[in-house]
C-alpha cells in the first residue's frame, strides 16, 4: 500500500523536507515551513523513447531586434533597460503598501492607448482600482481592468483572441491553479502559476509583469523562487514615512542591472525624480558635524547622497550600531578599522549611522564617505559642507580606488561641490591624475589611507580647529 508522504515547503526559499521544521535548514528562516501537496511521483527518467535532434547554430546571425515599447515615464524605462521588451516577464517586488499597483497602473495607463494594456487584480475589488485610477488621473485611459484569480480563467480570457500588449498581475500571490491542492501563496501555487503565465506571455509575445510581495524579512516571498523563472526582478524600496520610492533592478537579462529609478509619491501617485541628487541634498544642514556627502552611482547614474551618524554615550552593556540605508556589518567592519588603525574608541558609545532620503547605499564605494561622517561625529569638528567623499576602505586602513571616479566627479560639480575627498591615484603621482580635475573643477584631496580621514576631522583637529589649516592641506598631494 502507498504511503502518504508528507511535504513541508519553506516559502521562502523553496526547499521542501519530510517533516516539520521550526527552522528551515536550507536558508534559516524561522517559521517557515507549511505541509504543501506532494510531488506525484519520483520523476521517471526517459525511457526509451527518442527525442528530436537539435540543431546548432553560431553566435552571429540574423535575429531580428526585439523592438522595446517605451513607457513614457523616463524612470521606469531606464529600470527596464529602455523600455518593454515584448515576450518577456518583469517581477515587481516590494513591501505592502509601498506603490507597486500604484506605478503599474500609471505604466498600464501609459501603454494603454497604444499596445493595449489589461491589469488584472487577485487583491482589489473593481471600484477600489477605479478609485485609484480617479486618484491618478487616469480614469480616461483604456486599460481594460479585470478582477480575479484563477489562472486558468486569465490564461483562457488571455489567450481568446486579440490579446494585450502588457499584462498586470496583481499579485501573483494570490493567483491560483485549481489542479494544485495547495492554499494560493504557497511556493507550488506562486511557482506553478508564474510558470504558466510566462508560458503564455512567451506565446502570445505579450509583455508580463508580476507584482510580488515581500516579507520582513526582505526577501519576495514565495517569489523569491521566482527570480530566476522571470526576465527582469524590479524591487520597489524606500522608507514608507518618506516620499522618495526607488525601483531598482535587482537583474535584468535585457539592460544593465543595479540600475535605478527614483520616483516621489504624491497625491496625484507617483512622479519621477529626474535630478535625484537635488532632491537627496535638498534639506541638508550646513555646518554639522557627523554629516558627509557621498558621491556614490547607481547604476549607470551619479547619486549624491547625505550619510549622517551620531555618536552617543551608551547605558548599555554591549552599545547599540543601528543602521538604515547601510549594510551593518559593513559598518562593524569600518568601526573595527578605526579602533585598530587610528586609535578612535567606540567601545561604550552608541553608533546610529543613517543615509538621508531613504536610499539604500550598496556600494562599498561609501566606505570612506562613512568614515569621514563617523569621524566627524566623534570629534564634532564638521565635513565642510561643499565636499563630496568616496572610496573603499580595506581592513589594512588603505583607501582603494573604485569605479566610475570621473562620473562621480562631474555629477558634484554639476551640484554645486568644490571639493572632493578619493582615493590616491593607483600608478602614485601620475600626471594623468589630473584628468578628473579638469573634467569637474573640483579641488581634489587624494588619500591613502583612512588615518588621513582622521587627520582631517579626528578629535586633534577639534584642538587645533582655531589654529590655521595646516593638518588638511598636508594631504593634498
Ligand atoms: P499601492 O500602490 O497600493 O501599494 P502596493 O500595491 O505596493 O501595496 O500604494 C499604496 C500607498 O500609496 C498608500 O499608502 C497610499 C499611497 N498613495 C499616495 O500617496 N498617493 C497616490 O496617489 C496613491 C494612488 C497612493
Ligand atoms: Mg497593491
């Protein structure tokens, strides 16, 4: 007699196991296990059946060019990689709330009139859209609005006919295949109905895009098993208590990935940023001290950002390193390389450590940027305003050069920066070091090591701040 056998699937990364776990071994997530129908069977292996022979071809050769279909809203095509790609599928994640049906439906509006557009909803009711469009504006637009489900039923209505040019699914969560006995949501579910819908954008040349919805632990939920199933993964982050939204291409097999669009959420819906440098610096305080200018890029753009930290005595045992926008281990790292290598004590003081405008800086490129904020904070001697800092920071103390330093550069010039803090040129005192200069007109004070940050705004600067500058134009070498 058959056993029943028991299934339990972490829906978070997809591992299924025989029993129930509190913890999945797999990705450690707690509490993530849910008993999912089980596979039918052992796959069967091929048998003896004979397949159809392949036929290879070179690299080169004719393939026609997939023309994109510009949305019009300049920030969503940038993420994109300039545009739809007709055929393929995009997974939009984000936390609730955050304005992921929001800034498809502005995408939906945009395309309607011309390729034709259907957004199709598992999670509001018709009139709850229809308020949203009212909201938007767009209550003229032709999107033809749907309200359901089943997967069955959309691939049926979907594939009856003329057939849109850009699909929305709303959020493929709550979609569901009615062969599968698990509950909508579970990874089989998410997994299955993804597969058939890409299926049949595939088919039928349509452009899909999958709203997703993450859990707190920041990873899509469920759809995280969906990455690698669809052509693009946009993530919608950003601070709810702020205004800013960014859109950023997590992967993207038709454009540059890490790419990112910022958008500002309004009464009227979402608007883009097209200067999101500006809009980061707009409210910054002049002359304090913990606060720094990183010149940092994402993507293919120059972003200029304020890091801001704060240093304070600390009731506890073990001092709190709290972090927003800003990897915390990185930040333990740098705080150990300052101990080690310049002497500064934070043992017994907390560290808050914030990125201004609710970005989230992934580059280690912000190392010194960071440095020089935290310094700062210690010492309360102040970044003067007008000075842009990057750089990476090795565990030895030394300041590595990073990528696109000329890009970086002009983009603090443009702003209005007359000063920059980077790395020391890697060939030493190299004429062609003076290319950046000419490129930005920026003054530049090129450094070797993070001690040099600490000369400049350490605790002995704080001493000699009413003696002349002496111990800052030592480094302009
Ligand atoms: P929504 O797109 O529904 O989020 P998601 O689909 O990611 O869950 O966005 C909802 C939030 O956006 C809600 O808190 C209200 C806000 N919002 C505005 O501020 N202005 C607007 O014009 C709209 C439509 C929403
Ligand atoms: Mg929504």
């Amino acid at each position: 007699m058959a056993r029943t056998v028991k299934n339990f699937v972490c829906q978070q990364c997809g591992s299924s196991f025989p029993r129930w776990m509190g913890r999945c071994d797999a990705c450690g997530a707690w509490n993530s296990l849910i008993e999912e129908a089980a596979p039918e069977s052992a796959p069967k292996g091929l048998g003896s059946k004979r397949g159809r022979k392949l036929e290879f071809v070179g690299l080169e050769g004719k393939s026609a060019q997939q023309p994109r279909t510009k949305t019009g809203i300049a920030e969503f095509d940038r993420v994109c990689g300039g545009g739809l790609v007709p055929g393929s599928a995009i997974l939009v994640g984000g936390d609730p709330g955050i304005g992921k049906s929001t800034v498809l439906l502005q995408v939906a509006a945009a395309l309607a009139s011309g390729i034709g557009c259907a957004y199709i909803s598992g999670e509001e009711s018709i009139d709850q859209l229809r308020l949203r469009a009212a909201r938007l504006g767009l209550a003229q637009a032709p999107v033809q609005l749907a309200a359901g489900n089943s997967v069955r039923d959309i691939v049926a209505t979907l594939d009856s006919g003329e057939c849109p040019g850009f699909v929305v699914i709303d959020s493929i969560q709550t979609m569901f295949v009615d062969s599968l006995d698990s509950a909508p949501g579970t990874v089989a579910q998410v997994r299955t109905s993804a597969q058939e819908l890409i299926r049949l954008a595939k088919r039928k040349g349509f452009c899909l895009a999958l709203v997703g919805h993450v859990t707190k632990e920041g990873l899509i939920a469920g759809p995280r098993v969906l990455e690698h199933m669809v052509d693009t993964v946009l993530y919608f982050e950003g601070e709810r208590g702020h205004q800013f939204r960014i859109l950023r291409a997590v992967k993207n097999r038709f454009g540059p990935g890490d790419e990112i669009g910022v958008f500002e959420m309004t009464d009227g819906g979402l608007t883009e940023v097209a200067n999101p440098s500006a809009l980061f610096l707009a409210d910054r305080q002049g002359d304090v001290s913990g606060a720094s200018v990183f010149a940092g890029m994402e993507g293919t753009r120059p972003v200029l950002v304020e890091i801001q930290s704060l240093i304070a005595p600390s009731a506890l045992g073990t001092p709190r390193r709290a972090v927003v926008g800003w990897d915390n281990g990185r930040l333990a790292m740098l705080l150990a390389v300052l101990e080690a290598r310049c002497g500064l004590a934070f043992a017994g003081a907390d560290v808050y450590l914030n990125v201004a405008g609710g970005l989230r800086i992934q580059e280690p490129a912000a190392d010194l940027a960071v440095a020089a904020s935290v310094v700062s904070a210690i010492s309360g001697v102040p970044v003067p305003p007008e000075t842009v800092v990057f750089g990476e920071v090795g565990l030895a103390g030394e300041v590595r050069p990073v990528s696109h330093m000329e890009t970086r550069l002009k983009e603090a010039g443009k702003l209005g920066f007359g000063r920059a803090i980077l790395p020391a040129d890697p060939g030493g005192k190299s004429k062609r070091s003076r290319s950046p200069v000419a490129a930005s007109g920026l003054e530049l004070d090129r450094v070797s090591r993070v001690e040099d940050i600490v000369r400049m705004f350490g605790p002995s600067r704080a001493a000699a701040r009413t003696a002349p500058r002496t111990a800052e134009r030592a480094n302009n070498g």
